[in-house]
C-alpha cells in the first residue's frame, strides 16, 4: 500500500481534501494543455506533457496534503546498555 488511509484526517475530512486535489490538477492539466497548444505545440504532444507534469503534481499531493504521515523520529538503540560493551 502506498499510502494509508486516515493517516492524519479522519474520512470525510480526507474525501474533501481529495476531491479539491483532483479539481485542482485537473485544473492544471486543463490549463497546460491549451497553453501549449496555442503555443504551437502538437495536440498529442501538450497532453502528454500535462499528463506528465500532473502524474507527479497528484502523486505529491495525495503524499504531502491528503495523507500525511508524521515525521519518522531518529534511529536509537531499543537497548543502549547492550552497546555500551557491559556484560
């Protein structure tokens, strides 16, 4: 899995914030789309590039925005004394 469901919203809070990043990058897609074709750019060739371009925008979205995870803490020993050469 991915990511993990109710990592930090509970369920609504998470559909809500899931649907607003799926209008946004659609959004955005839509808007790169017709930049690079009024800029000339082949048809196949702009959705391509939005679709690129919005693969990673929804990726770091749905990591970052609609399920966080906290911060993972530094590595310490679960034994300390084990290391410290006491026996």
């Amino acid at each position: 899995m991915v990511f993990r469901r109710k990592a930090k919203w509970g369920a609504l809070t998470e559909a809500s914030i899931y649907a607003a990043l799926v209008l946004a990058v659609g959004a955005v897609d839509l808007s790169i789309t017709r930049d690079l074709i009024e800029a000339t750019a082949a048809p196949w060739l702009a959705k391509g590039e939005a679709a690129a371009a919005v693969l990673l925008l929804h990726f770091f979205g749905r990591r970052f925005l609609v399920f966080p995870e906290p911060r993972r803490r530094p590595w310490r020993p679960q034994n300390p004394a084990s290391l410290s050469g006491s026996s």
